[in-house]
C-alpha cells in the first residue's frame, strides 16, 4: 500500500474506493466492533458507519433489482421496450452502484433542488414582461437577490449599497467585491473600524 495517501483535516487517510472495499472486507472477519476497527485502521468513524450502512442496506436491494433484470432481459425481445429498459439498465450497472463505496454521498439532489426552485421560477416568471431586455434584467436583479438570500444578506441593503457604488466606479476597478458571496455591508465595516 501506498503509504503517501490522502489525508483528512485530523489527519487520519482518506480511503480510495477500492481501499474502502477492502477495509469492509476485512471488517467483516475481524470481529472487532466498528469504532474499534475505525481506530486500528485509522479511518473516520462516522464515514465508516455511513459506508456499512450503505452497503448493507442498499447492496440487497441492488443484487435483487439486478438478478430481476437479467432474468427479464433473458425472457424478453432486446429491442421491445422491456428489453430496452432492461439492457439500459444492465449498461448503467456501474455507475448505479457506484454510491455504495461513497457513504457520504446522497442519492438525491432535493436539498439543491429545494434551495434553487424559487430564484429559478422567478427568473423564469420575470423573463417575459414587457420589452424582451426588461424581462432579462429583471430575471437578473431576481437572481441577484436570491443570491443575497442565499448568503445572509438583505437584498434592499445590498442593492441600495451596490446602487451608490456603481456610478462613481470606472471600468478598471474590480466589481468583485460588489458580488453578494463577496459583499460586506458598509454599517458593519463601519462598526468594526469604530470600535
């Protein structure tokens, strides 16, 4: 074993997929109790937890959801529509199960899906008001403000302050600290400079 690999911010090693294999492997026939293996093997315990809890409760479920395909694939024509699926779904068997060596994935984006849905809806709403170029500024001062949501921010500050900067700015100065991931309002630059 390469003993130059990865480690995390505590400094234990960050196993690679096929280390995370072996190491559930050998968990298996230790005997030891998972915090305990975790130790010796110098491995975070949670993601440990996380990569059993994977494996064990989605690796049944994928063995019988494959057993079924190829016993479907075998009884079916290869391009009926069953077949297709089947076949698809035999092709993408990799990828598929790729998630049961990461244990700290999700297998959703609803958390992501959740967060963007109203910036995106609104400048998708605003995009068609009026003359073309006002729907497109406005689907962009919407996302500018879901923006400001997003980090913290109150959009009426940031814009009211955004606003007076901008015309007294030339080409040559740097916007980015306009951007709301990099904004800081100026009552609080204020305050820290007045202690």
């Amino acid at each position: 074993m390469d003993e130059r690999r990865k480690r995390d911010t505590r400094g234990r090693k960050i196993a690679t997929g096929e280390r995370r294999a072996e190491l559930l492997a050998a968990f298996d026939t230790s005997g030891l109790t998972q915090r305990a293996f975790a130790r010796r093997e110098g491995v975070n315990f949670h993601t440990f937890v996380a990569w059993l809890q994977r494996r064990r409760g989605f690796a049944g479920i994928l063995s019988l959801l494959k057993k079924v395909a190829v016993r479907l694939a075998a009884r079916v024509r290869p391009k009926a529509l069953l077949g297709e699926a089947c076949g698809y779904l035999l092709a993408q068997w990799a990828p598929l199960t790729a998630h049961l060596d990461h244990g700290q994935t999700r297998l959703d984006t609803n958390l992501v899906e959740n967060a963007i849905r109203p910036t995106k809806l609104g400048a998708k709403n605003w995009l068609f008001i009026g003359h073309p170029d006002a729907g497109e500024r406005s689907a962009i001062i919407y996302s500018l403000v879901g923006s400001c949501r997003r980090h913290g921010i109150d959009p009426l500050a940031y814009l009211r302050d955004v606003l007076t900067r901008l015309p007294t700015m030339t080409n040559q100065d740097d916007l980015a600290p306009l951007l709301p991931s990099k904004w800081s309002s100026p009552l609080a630059a204020g305050k820290a400079s007045n202690p």
